[in-house]
C-alpha cells in the first residue's frame, strides 16, 4: 500500500498525457489547414477518433509487453527481429525530419525578432541550422537538464493555445469562418484528405502515452482511462483552437502567415502582445525540440544496444549521454535543412510534415499490429481481447489512411527511404547468422 501511495494517480497521468502531446506540433497548423480551408476543420473530427483509437492500443502495448524498446517491442511480438529494426529505423529517420520541422516552426515565429530570417531561403537556411545546432550542443550536458528544461517551455505553446481556446470566441466572427469555409471550392472528401495528414501530426507522441504503467496505481484500468481522457482534452483543444482563429483572422491573411498563433493575439489585443505569444512559441519550439533530439539519441542507442544500429550509436558519457549518436543525428537533420529548403516556410514545414507522418506510420502499423499477440501472451479475458483488437484494428485502418493522406510525394520519398532500412537489415542478419543467433 505504502508502495502504490508513491505512484501516480489518473488526474496526474492524464495532464501527464496531455501536455505530452501538445507540444509543437500545434503552432504552424492554422496557417497550413487555412491553404486548404475551414472545412479542413472536419478532419480533426476524424483525426481524433483515430487518434482516441490509437492511445487506446498503445496503452495497451505498453502495459503487456514486458520487452524495452517501446513500439520496436511491440512490432517484434507479430513480426520478428527484423521488425524491430525497421521499426527503429523509421522512427528514427521520423524523428529526424521532425526536428527539422520544429527546427523551421522556431525560425518562422522568431522572425518579427529578426526579420532578416526572412529576406531570403539562405537565411532561413541558416536560421534552422542554428537552432538546430544550439539545441544539439544544450543536450550534450544531461539528460535531467534536458527534461527540466522541457517540461517548462512546452507551456510557452500550451497557455496561449489554451487561453485562446477559452477567450477568443470574444473576438470570433461567424462570416469570416464561413467565408474561409471552402476558398478553393474542392470536394469535402478532398478536403479532409487534405487535412488528415496535418492534424495527425499534432497527435504524434502518442506512443509514449502507454510507458509509464509501471509508475502508476491501479494500471489496467488508470492508464487506459488516462490515455483517453488525456487525448480527448488534446483534441478538444486543438479543435477549438483551430475554430477560433479561423474565425477571427481572414483565411487569405492566415494562410500566408508564418506564425499563426502570434498573429491572432496581435489581432484581438495589439502587436505587442503578438510579439510576446510569439517569443513564448519559440521558447516553447526549442524545448520540444531538445526533447525530440534526446528521445531520438535513446532511440537510436536503445537500437545500437540491442546490436541493430552501429555501436557508435551506443557509447554515451558518464552523464548518459551518446553525444557521438548526437553528433551523426545533428549531421543528418542539417542535410534534411538542405534538401527541404524553400522560399516559404510553410511549404517547407508542410513537405517535412507529410514526410515524418508518412515515415512514422510504418512503426505505428508494426507496432499495434502486435497487440492481439501481447493480448495471446498475457492471457487476458475473452471480453478485454475483443474489445482491444476491435480498438487496434481501427487504428491501424486509420493508420493507413493517414497513409494515403500524406500525398504521392511523401508516399514515393518515404518509401524509398523505408526499403533502404531493409538493406541495412540484411547485413544485420548475415552477420547474426554468422555468429549463430537467431535471426528471427
């Protein structure tokens, strides 16, 4: 008793999941779904039942697999060694291109403070480096500075979204919602597929909803419980949000803005206020991102420890960190800034949103498809395997449609990038089988 009185409760796990998952990812969407229009709105309706479905299977996965390395786990459960690695790999090239994107969320809200970030690709080019750089360089002291850090800037993005979904139907304008209904006058499917991609990518970090069941009372019913409700408030707030400012700034002004969040609050109180919304988005940016890059490191050592990624990924300092991992990570997100860059930075967060959503499908898929074989391993009861199989094939057909959404673009890079991993695979397994381990 004494012993669960020190573990964490449903209220806390769920503020627990659900300032995990608002992050970034939110603040360059309202000018994004605003190019596609307000009827982009529909697919968040979509986004979070799959979403909901999702967190559902992951807090599944994560209580009954006994196994480290989170979805590489659970892939491993269904479909082998080979699919921890491919699993690895492409959450590792997701994460990759993620930072990249946070990297160019950072620089877009930060120009009103340096506007020269946006009088050419080239300095936004450098602009995204830096940030890249600096964040790369503040990981190399710890791991718990890393997360004391983090774990304050993300309410630099969380109040303001929050405060917006709250007070800003005060400025909320039915006509200008419905005249940014359907700008470009496409089809309501086509819409929404336009949509999916981008909405999914505020929910990414769901995976990591179901880790913690160890520290928690109670877990086969609290982490559940929490996992949705923790989802169900994410997406409330991204949907209010989203609604809000598509009613108080006009779609054409919204669509060409680079730092959304910051434009309304100048909109409803003044510039100044904008400015101060905007440098808490970058506060906010640059936390998330020491946290995508620390995750990404362990990643990538987790997978070296288990012999599938290059040892060099595994050596860390005293202090646990594996800056040599680092070190090749940051080289491969400033090749990325290279090959992504644009005149636009919305058109360049939006290829590396379409791209990280496709590539981290792959583990998403792999993954949930192994809980009816966790569900087989733990012996649960008749009633608990339907209901969470019926959950996790939803969310693997969500999944796929998340998939589709991305565009053939995305769908033709990521692939390419995915079948590589397999190349690398096979050297993994003929040196296995030369040293007679098993290979699947």
């Amino acid at each position: 008793m004494a012993a669960d009185s020190k573990k964490m409760g449903v209220v806390g796990l769920t503020v627990l999941v659900a300032v995990n998952m608002m992050g970034s990812g939110i603040i360059m969407l309202p000018a994004s779904l605003a190019q596609v229009g307000a009827m982009s709105l529909l697919a968040w309706v979509i986004t979070c039942v799959g979403a909901l479905c999702i967190a559902y299977t992951f807090s599944k996965c994560g209580r009954y697999c006994k196994k480290d390395g989170g979805m590489s786990a659970y892939a491993e459960e269904a479909h082998s060694k080979s699919s921890f690695f491919i699993s690895s790999y492409t959450y590792y090239v997701c994460l990759i291109i993620s930072a990249v994107a946070i990297a160019v969320s950072c620089v877009s809200y930060f120009k009103p403070f340096m506007p020269w970030l946006g009088t050419s690709p080239i300095h936004t080019f450098f602009g995204v480096c830096a940030v890249l750089i600096v964040t790369t360089l503040a990981n190399f002291v710890s791991p718990k500075l890393t997360g004391q850090i983090s774990s304050v800037t993300v309410w630099g993005i969380i109040l303001p979204v929050v405060g917006l979904s709250i007070i800003g139907w005060f400025w909320f304008s039915p006509d200008i919602l419905t005249h940014a209904w359907n700008p470009h006058h496409t089809g309501t499917g086509s819409a929404i597929s336009g949509g999916i991609s981008l909405t999914l990518w505020a929910f990414l970090g769901i995976e990591s909803a179901g880790a913690v069941s160890g520290t928690v009372e109670n877990p086969e019913r609290n982490v559940p419980i929490a996992v949705m409700c923790g989802t169900a408030f994410a997406a409330v707030i991204y949907i209010a949000s989203t609604t809000v400012i598509m009613g108080i700034i006009p779609n054409t002004t919204l669509a060409a803005s680079s730092a959304p969040f910051g434009l309304v609050f100048s909109y409803m109180f003044n510039p100044t206020v904008g400015n101060i919304v905007s440098l808490l988005s970058v506060i906010a940016c640059v936390g998330s991102l020491l946290g995508w890059q620390f995750t990404n490191a362990q990643v990538s050592k987790a997978a070296a420890d288990e012999g599938l990624f290059p040892k060099i990924f595994g050596k860390a300092t005293a202090a646990g960190v594996p800056v040599a991992g680092m070190i090749i990570m940051l080289i491969l997100e400033l090749l990325l800034a290279v090959m992504t860059i644009s005149p636009n930075l919305t058109s360049q967060f939006n290829v590396l949103l379409n791209l990280a959503v496709f590539i981290n499908m792959v583990p998403y898929i792999l993954s949930m498809t192994g809980v009816e074989a966790l569900l087989r391993r733990n012996k649960v009861s008749p009633a608990e395997y339907k209901t969470t199989a019926i959950v996790g094939t939803l969310a693997v057909i969500y999944s796929i449609y998340g998939v589709y959404a991305c565009g053939q673009s995305a769908v033709f890079w990521g692939s390419i990038v995915t079948f590589f991993g397999y190349i690398f695979y096979g050297f993994i397994a003929a040196r296995d089988v030369n040293l007679g381990k098993a290979t699947n």
